[in-house]
C-alpha cells in the first residue's frame, strides 16, 4: 500500500514488484532490495516505493560520474559525432527560454553543475547559482562559482524571490515530496518567473520504469496536474525535443489555484500504457533465461553498462559466461562492470558469438545494426 504524494490517493495494489529481491539504480547499479510500482489511476501517474534510507543515498551514495567536472553521459551519435548529455541539455535550454542581461538563475538539484558552467559559457552577462541536497559536488562549483552563489542541503534564505528562472533537470524524479520542492521553487522565483524541468519520459524509455531510485514517473497528465497544485501555471510539455524526456516549463503566478481537468480517453490511454510496461518487464525475465537456457555453452557479453544492461545480469542464472560488456561511451572504458572489462565494440574478443542487447527497445536494433566492425561477424542478439 502507497500514498500518493501528488494526489493523496491511497492505492492499495502494486503495479510491478521485481521478483528476485534485486533492482536497479538509475547509476545502473544492482541494488538489494525489491523494486515495488504502484499507479495512480487518477492522474495517470506511477509513483516507486522509496529506497530505504534515501536522504543518505543522495547524499553520499549517489556518484553521478563526479570524479571532475568534465565527465558526461553519451546522448547520441550522430553521423559519427559523439553529442554528450549535458552539452544538448544547455543548447536546448538556450533555445527555449529567452535569456537577457543580469537574469538570475537557479539550478535546483544541480549535481556538477556542469549545465550551469556551460550555460555561463554561452551567456556570460547572466548570474547563476546552483543548489543540491548533497555537499559532495561543492568543490567542482568553488571552481566557476563563488560560495555565495552555492547552497547544499538549504536553500539560502536570501534567495527568497529573487530567480527569474529556476531550472532542475532531472532531478524530479528522485525527489519523494515533488510537490514540496515546488512549494520551496515558488517562494525563490520572482512573480512570473519560470520554472524549466526536464524528468525521464518512462513512454519512450522503459528502463525508467524499473530503477528503483525514480521515485516518480511522470505523464503530461501528472506535470500539468502537478504545476496546477503548486501554483504553476503551465506553459510547454515537449516530449520531442529531448529523446526520451519531457521538458516542462511552468509560470509562478501569486493567486494561481487548482484548476485541472483531464479527458478520460487520455488518461485511459495513459493507464493502459503504464500497465503494457509492467507487463513487459515481468515477462522479460522469462525471455533472458529462456534465451539462456538455449546459449548455455555460448561466450557470450552484454552490450550496454547502463540500467538494461545490469537488469539483464541481474536475471541471468550466473555470470560465468558473459565474457565483457560493451559500451561506446568512452568514459566507461578501461573500467569494469561486475569483474567484467567494458570494451568497446571493435575489441569484442574473438570468441565472443552471442549479444545480449541492454539497450532501449526502441533503438536497440538502429544501434546495432550501425556498428560497422560486426558485420563480418556470426553474432546471436537477444533483444529486449
């Protein structure tokens, strides 16, 4: 049984329980512990249990690749060219909120910072400050930033009114109590200021569905009922310009109060796509072992080091013999995985004939068929 921290609804039954006491993190790490998925039918979202201990988590257990400032995560490859995360998220951001000389901006939940950094790269005439509920970040800001321009844990109290825009990106999702980040968010912002908030969109990614430290999943329905009940009054919610995110852009407005209707056939459709996902990741389980079962005297490897990639490790019967994972983010070479070497796809060891793919079903077949170097080569795929 859960309440639902957006509507306060009481929902008895769970959606999804993973069902071998293990999950997985949004960091793509294994996890002890079972991941439970419950739907609030109401307003077409699903809520995740929280991890235990989870202010410590943040706090000190969640290494978003902090080792410098410089360290990203691979969004895409496009005609051969590696285009990083956090690079696109600034160039879009840049091209949805029309910045001006002296703006005052506040990134909530801002790990590195290294969005902002870019930001001032590009804007050096506004001011940007950061906030995050851990300290372990704080050296990586002194660099670009002076102290009174960085808070962890709290908010300064002479913040209050003063943003002209706050931005958060993704960090939504793992917050328990949304609606009071905003609350805190609204008494920061001047009247009429915005708020810009990129959250995973679970509809195009899948993955999202069952790491167990996204605690929130939203749908267009649950941002928008969400901004209404903070006191936001809606602007955009673009699922096409970030792959496999909503970008939402909400305007504090003083007297602004609840005012929120849905049509039934959406949230129906709504519904019945978060309860298709469910489905799919119970049944995924059977298929990687049955696919298993029939390659037990294959070498074999996992392409991708992320959430799919661990979810396929953590239900195979054993890892003795997947020989690598594989990965063409070129942060995660020379490092391992589970005792296990992450290479990239040109030194896949010759002895290697059988591919599980951990990527999101929705690519994972473009992805493959691109990489040139296995052409030549007699590989068995599983796809999820």
């Amino acid at each position: 049984m859960l309440k639902s921290t957006l509507s306060g609804n009481v929902i008895k039954k769970p959606l999804y329980s993973s069902n071998n006491n293990q999950s997985i993190t949004s960091l793509g790490q294994i996890y002890s512990g079972e991941t439970v998925v419950y739907l609030d039918k109401s307003i077409g979202h699903i809520q995740t249990k929280e991890i235990e201990g989870i202010e410590r988590y943040y706090d000190e257990d969640y290494h978003f690749f902090d080792q410098s400032e410089e360290d990203d995560i691979l969004y895409s490859v496009v005609d051969g060219k590696k285009v990083f995360r956090q690079e696109y998220q600034v160039n879009t951001l840049v091209a949805k909120i029309p910045f001006y000389s002296g703006m005052n901006v506040l990134d909530y939940g801002c790990a590195k910072g290294t969005v902002m950094k870019r930001l001032m790269g590009l804007k050096a005439d506004i001011k940007v400050h950061l906030y995050d509920v851990s300290r372990m970040y704080e050296s990586l800001w002194a660099r670009f930033i002076p102290a009174s321009q960085y808070s962890s844990y709290q908010v300064k109290n002479e913040w209050q009114g003063c943003f002209d825009v706050i931005t958060s990106f993704f960090a939504f999702e793992h917050m328990p109590d949304p609606l009071k980040e905003l609350a805190v968010i609204k008494k920061l912002l001047q009247d009429d200021g915005l708020v810009y908030i990129v959250v995973p969109n679970v509809f195009e990614n899948p993955a999202d569905f069952i790491v167990s430290d996204h605690v929130h999943h939203y749908s267009p329905l649950s941002l928008r009922y969400m901004f209404a009940k903070a006191g936001f009054e809606t602007i955009e919610i673009d699922d096409q310009v970030h792959f496999a995110a909503f970008v939402a852009i909400a305007k504090k407005l003083p007297d602004y109060k609840l005012d929120y209707s849905s049509e039934d056939v959406q949230l129906d459709l709504v519904n019945q796509a978060y309860e298709g996902m469910a489905s799919y990741w119970l049944n995924i389980q059977d298929k990687i072992r049955c696919f298993e079962e029939v390659n037990l005297q294959s070498c074999s490897a996992i392409y991708g080091a992320g959430v799919y990639g661990n979810f396929i490790a953590a239900n195979l019967q054993g890892l003795v013999r997947v020989d690598c994972f594989v990965d063409q983010n070129p942060l995660l070479q020379g490092t391992k995985l589970l005792d296990r070497d992450v290479v990239l796809p040109e030194n896949l060891p010759e002895g290697v004939d059988t591919i599980y793919v951990g990527l999101n079903p929705n690519i994972a077949e473009k992805v493959i068929s691109d990489i040139s170097v296995w052409k030549q080569r007699n590989l068995r795929f599983l796809f999820l």
